[in-house]
C-alpha cells in the first residue's frame, strides 16, 4: 500500500513538471478598495496582479450610492504607473462583464515587472453627465504563481491526510477478511486425540 502512495505521487510530481522558480502572489484575486463611497457610486476594486504574459487583471465592482441608481452603461478605465516614476502612466479600457448578482467590468493590464505601481480608476457616464469620479490606490505587481503546481501545494494536506484515511480504511477492511476466513478450530479430530490418549482408553477398559 505504502508502495502504491509513492508511485502516485511520483506520477502526479512527472505530470505537473519542474517546479518553477518564479515567487510572489499566487491565489485568487485579492481587494485594494473594499465597498468605499466615492460620488453616486459604493466601489470596491479586486485584482490578480501578475507580471509579464499573465498581465494583471482588476474587477471593479460598483453598487448605487443610497438614494441613487447605476446607469447603465459606464466607461470605465484602470491607469497604472510604476511608482519609482521610471514609466508613464497607462490606462486601459475595462469591459462589464455578464453577472446577474452585481455589476462588475474587468480589465487587464501590463505589468513589465515586480514593484509598487500606482492604481488610478475612472468611472464616468457613457452618456457624458456627471463628472469623472477617481478611484485612487496602489498594489505591488508579482511574477504569476506555479501554474499546475499550484493545486498540489495548496491540496497537499488534504491528498496526505485522504491518503492516510485510505491507508488505514483498507488495514482494517483486510483485517476484519482475515478474521472471518481464518479456519475454525476441528474439534472432532480434538475429541478423537483426547479418545487416544493412554489414560482414557485404561479408563474404557475398566468400565
């Protein structure tokens, strides 16, 4: 059995590939703005921000101020600069996104690579009323996570932890089989034996 654990992992670990080297955020989409007023619009702002091919997204999720309702369309920007100063600030277009429970745009943008980069978030009506409403923030841009190592690191306990309940499951299972197939003992060829014996056939005899 215990063989039969290595070779599984051993094949899941050939599977998945070398472990990369690159470190940093790995995970779902963390909140920089968290259900903050800004204007007509309650605004909260996730984001996934990886460097390189990846790029980094941003969920901007907007609920009406009270006494006020969303339009329904809005154009929506996220701006992005390192905060060293070394690059220029760029924006790019976040489309809305087919929710039913929450009106959300995403957008995704370039990380060139791993530091603080200033956040600026646009919100303005398509319909030009109103003015632009500025959501402003910061968040550090990390390399990508391990890929498909990353269900082994996070699932590792629970694999190790089924395993061990298997493991123990069948050690019991193979144990009860055991107990009920062992044969019973002959106690005929035990009552003939005893029938044998020098003393009982004397007592025989003398009856």
């Amino acid at each position: 059995m215990r063989s039969g654990l290595i070779v599984v992992a051993s094949l899941a670990t050939l599977g998945l590939g070398p472990l990369p080297k690159a470190q940093g955020h790995d995970g779902p989409p963390f909140p920089i703005v968290e259900e903050r007023p800004f204007g007509p619009y309650i605004v909260s702002v996730w984001t996934d921000p990886d460097v390189g091919l990846e790029k980094g997204k941003f969920f901007i999720i907007l609920k009406p101020a009270p006494g006020t309702t969303l339009p329904d369309e809005l154009d929506v920007k996220v701006c992005v600069q390192p905060k060293s100063g070394r690059l220029k600030e760029e924006c790019y277009d976040a489309e809305k996104q087919d929710l039913r429970d929450q009106v959300q745009y995403k957008a995704e943008v370039e990380f060139d690579q791993q530091e603080m980069w200033k956040v600026r978030v646009l919100l303005k009506r398509s319909d030009g009323k109103g003015e632009v409403v500025e959501v402003q923030s910061e968040v550090e841009a990390t390399p990508p996570g391990y890929g498909p190592w990353d269900l082994l690191i996070y699932g590792f306990p629970f694999i190790l932890f089924g395993s061990l309940w298997l493991y123990a499951a069948l050690r019991r299972r193979a144990a009860r089989r055991s107990e009920l197939t062992a044969p019973a003992p002959a106690t005929e060829s035990l009552v003939g034996i005893s029938a044998e014996r020098p003393e009982n056939r004397d007592s025989t005899a003398t009856k």
